[in-house]
C-alpha cells in the first residue's frame, strides 16, 4: 500500500517522520513589494505524489510568513483539495525550517 499526504492537520508531522522519502529541489526565489522573499521549491513524496512549496520569508529575518504553501500539482496521483498552508497547520513551520536550511 502507497503512502501519501492527505493534506489534513498534522501534515507536517507525517512529513518529518517519512522525511527519508519526501525529496525536494530549490527551484529559485524572488522578492515581492512587501520586503518578503517568496522561496519556491517541488517535491515528492514516496516517488509517487508531488507538488510545489512556497516559503515566503521577511528579507530581514528569518521568519517563515503564515502564507507559505505547499500543493499539489495538477497530474499528482493524490492531489489536495487545496494548498495546505491555508488550513493553518503549524506542523508545516518545521518542515519548511529544514528545506530552508539548503538555502541559506
């Protein structure tokens, strides 16, 4: 049986525990007008479900925005019903803290 993110609360948690098997590229970031730098990178989980995260970080420090998302894309196998991020999971601030640490 596959596993995969449903996209419910405690996302994060999942990921961190399977984290072996959820793999991720920085694709680039870019700055917006708010003084915010939006970090954007694809993932995949189990080589079966994938998508895009969004971190949106203050230039100024290093405070992950309660915006950033993470989705499914539109041919993943398991998709969300929406970008998680918007479900305010906290469990997801330490999944984007360890893909951040690839960045800096």
């Amino acid at each position: 049986m596959r596993k995969y993110l449903n996209g419910s609360a405690g996302t994060g948690e999942k990921i961190i525990k399977h984290f072996t098997f959820f793999k991720y590229d920085f694709v680039g970031k870019e700055s917006d007008r708010e003084n915010k730098t939006i970090y954007r990178f694809k993932w995949h989980f189990y080589d079966y479900q994938h998508g895009y995260i969004n971190i949106i970080v203050q230039n100024n420090s290093y405070c992950i925005d309660e915006g950033s998302t993470m989705g499914t894309d539109d041919d993943s196998p398991k998709k969300f019903d929406r970008p998680l991020g918007l479900y305010n999971d906290k469990t997801l601030e330490s999944v984007y803290r360890k893909m951040m640490s690839c960045v800096k």
